[in-house]
C-alpha cells in the first residue's frame, strides 16, 4: 500500500509529506496506481519549482519521496506553493477514492509555524 502523510502547521498550511510504500495493484510497469501518485506527486513538485521558482527539499529512493517546504518564503510566493500542494492532494485523494486498498492518505500536524 502507499501511505501518504501529509503534515499540517497548527494554522493548516502544508508544512510537508511523505508518500511511501507500493500500491501493489498490478505488477511492476503496469501498476497504475503507483504510476498516477508518481505522476501527481512530482508534477506538483515540479510545477512548484516552475511556477514559483522555490525549490523544496526533496528526499527520495525506491518508493520513497519526502518534500518539505522552505520556510520564511514571501506571502505571495507561500501562497502560490500553498495552492498546488492542496491540488495534489485533490488529484491524490481521487486516486484514494477509486483505489482504497492500495493508497491511504493520513493528515498530521507539525508544531512548525
């Protein structure tokens, strides 16, 4: 299964997430499940880095990916970053919907502001 941890400052804002683990729906190459996390998970990545010009801190190995989100970045850039981290979990929590037993999403607050 693949868990995503998103993790929440006190005021709501994403602070960071972790996707982990496989989906385990079809085998390797063919897993389309795993394939659309990827897919949603580093295209937010990248469209933040395209848009906003911010670059996370980024960790990641065999299905495995951490991405914290710079802190003291200016409103208007925050906000814009703020944006497309919450449609990628729109797009994650629609593969969560269809797909159940193969990907959980859990909400966490960090005490980080």
């Amino acid at each position: 299964m693949i868990n995503v941890t998103i993790n929440r400052t006190d005021s709501g804002f994403i602070h960071s997430f972790i996707i982990s683990g496989h989906a385990f729906f079809a085998e390797r190459g063919k897993d389309i499940v795993c394939a659309g996390a990827s897919a949603v998970s580093v295209g937010a990545i990248n469209a933040v880095h395209a848009i906003t010009g911010v670059t996370p801190e980024i960790e990641q190995g065999d299905g495995f990916l951490r991405c914290v989100i710079p802190a003291h970045l200016p409103e208007d850039i925050f906000e814009k970053v703020q944006l497309l981290f919450e449609g990628m979990i729109i797009s994650l929590q629609t593969l969560e919907e269809e797909y159940g037993k193969h990907i959980k999403i859990t909400f966490k607050k960090q005490e980080v502001e």
